[in-house]
C-alpha cells in the first residue's frame, strides 16, 4: 500500500510562525515515587511545540505518543517528581517534532491528604496540584515549576471593626457601662465571610525538590482558617471561631504566604521564582477580590521588611 500523504508537513510560504500549538485536556495515570510511598495521580496534560512559518500543521499524534512514552518509561526510571515528568515530555516533543524550537508541557491533577479536622476526625481533603516544563532546543536546564491550589476562609477584618463599632454605640445607648462594653475588644464579632483559593507556584531551572504537602501547609496556615469535608456540630463551631479570631483581607493572604514561604525556604537561591494569588469569592458581593504577586526570591528578599527587621537570606 503507497505511504499516504504527509498533510501537517506540507511546506507553505508566507505564513506566520505560530508561538503554541499542541493539544489539552488530555488524561493519564501516572505514578510518582516520593520519600513516603509511591503517589498515584490522574493529571490532565496541556502540551505544545512552536511551529515556524513554513510548516502548515503540527503532528498532533506525536504528542500523545511522547505522553504515552513517558509514562511507560517511568517503570523501569521512575519519577520522583512531577516535575521530572513534564520534563521528560517536553524533551521527548523536541525530540519527535523536528522542527520545532520550544516545548512547553503542564499538568494539573487533584491531590489528596489526610487530616484532622477542629473536632479531631481524620478527614481526608482535595487539592489541585501543578507542574509545569519549559525548554529550547539547546538550553541544558529547563524551566520547572510546581504548585498547588487550596480552599479556605477568609473573614473581613473591616467589616468585623464596623461591627464592632456600630454594637457599641447601641450598647452605650442601652445603658452599658463603658467597662461592660469593653468587652467586645476581646471577642471576635460578627463579619462577612468568603470562601478563598491560594494559590503558590515555584520554579526554577534545576530541580527544587519541594513536598507539594508543604505548600499545602503554607498556604492554609495563612489564610483566616482551612476548611473540611465533613465537619460536625462542635468542629463547625470551632472553625467558624477560628476564621473570626484571624480576619484577613485578600492583600493579608498574599502577604502573609510570601512571608511565611521566605522564612521556611531560606536556603533556596535568589533565581527561584515565585507566584503567589488569593481570590476571594465574596459573599456580600456580586464581585470577587484577588490579590498576587509574581517574583523572584532575590527580589522578594530585598525588599521584605517585618518586625523592623530585614530578613536574612
């Protein structure tokens, strides 16, 4: 049977080059071998290869035949990090697509971790996690990244000193001793309350080796409380508690992660980039607030002031 034609490397003139092109959405399970055990994933792929202006199409099959190849190699070499993972396709769509002078390959997927709940219940919660490979044809490191992305409660610290303010003042007017009314001062009072996803990702151009389950603690330490599943009677009570005792603004959340990240990582190079969002889903609102900050360690380093003090790198 005659070799069919070749359509996608028909050659063209006039054309434009074209930045990405490649496909998305596309599913597989992978497994990865961490310090603690092997972790199994199902990631979604978004994966893609420049085209120049002289080829018509891109061979699309071949990408799904380097997922798959990377996937299958990982039996005998496996991979201890997703970030090895997306840099094993993105070399292997150099290597299949020729013609090509850039790869760019990124995976999301849910995470799961086991934990206690404020009423000491082992829940089980989701996240979403991130990786991400960039490379040119002849660059010896690439670009990596990882990330992940939680779920929380922020609570309004504006709102709640209005409040605050206003139960006073009635206080006062119903007759309250000013000692009496004082005691709102200690208590947290009623404030409006937004269900908030943080986001961090960190990249570098070698390995970070970086435990996604640390990210996850420093985002949901920094945000008016985490929340659960499942939680009951008692453990609802007691979160809801929490949040009130530790209102944020959304500007608080970014802040607060970028501080934190730098006094847990300060062993890692000033070249470490950095992307830290927090959007608030507003309950009093029909918009929503975001803050974030995009970076690099040494930036971030210089110009840090907390507590008087520089931090030290």
């Amino acid at each position: 049977m005659p070799e069919l034609p070749d359509i996608q490397g028909k050659k063209i003139h006039s054309s434009f080059i074209l930045s990405r092109v490649g496909i998305s959405g596309v599913k597989r399970p992978v497994t990865i071998k961490r310090p603690n055990g092997p972790v199994t994933l199902i990631p979604q792929f978004d994966i893609s290869v420049d085209l120049p202006a002289e080829q018509k199409g891109s061979h699309m099959s071949r990408h799904i035949e380097v997922i798959n190849k990377a996937i299958d190699m990982a039996v005998e070499e496996p991979n201890d990090s997703l970030e090895k993972l997306v840099e094993r396709i993105a070399r292997g769509l150099l290597r299949s697509h020729d013609y090509a002078t850039y790869a760019d390959v990124r995976l999301s997927a849910d995470y799961f971790l086991k934990k206690r709940s404020p009423d000491d219940r082992e829940v089980t919660e989701n996240y979403r996690i991130f990786a991400e490979a960039r490379i040119k044809r002849g660059e010896r490191n690439p670009f990596r990244s990882i990330g992940v992305e939680v779920s929380g409660l922020s609570a309004c610290p504006c709102a709640m000193e209005n409040v605050r303010e206003i139960l006073k003042r009635e206080l006062l007017d119903m007759g309250e001793s000013h000692d009496t009314v004082s005691i709102l001062d200690r208590i947290p009072v009623p404030t409006h309350n937004q269900k908030n996803r943080a986001y961090i990702e960190v990249g570098w151009t070698r390995a970070l080796n970086l435990e996604a389950n640390e990210l996850v603690d420093l985002l949901e330490s920094n945000l008016s409380s985490p929340t659960y599943e499942m939680l009951k009677r008692k453990g609802e009570a007691e979160l809801v508690l929490a949040a009130h005792r530790n209102p944020k603004f959304v500007e608080d959340i970014v802040r607060d992660i970028l501080k934190g990240f730098l006094e847990r990582y300060r062993d890692l190079p000033d070249d470490v980039t950095l992307h830290v969002r927090s959007i608030s889903e507003e309950s009093i609102h029909k918009h929503d607030a975001f803050a974030e900050r995009r970076t690099d360690l040494g930036t971030l380093r210089k110009g840090s002031m907390f507590e008087g003090d520089r931090l030290k790198s």
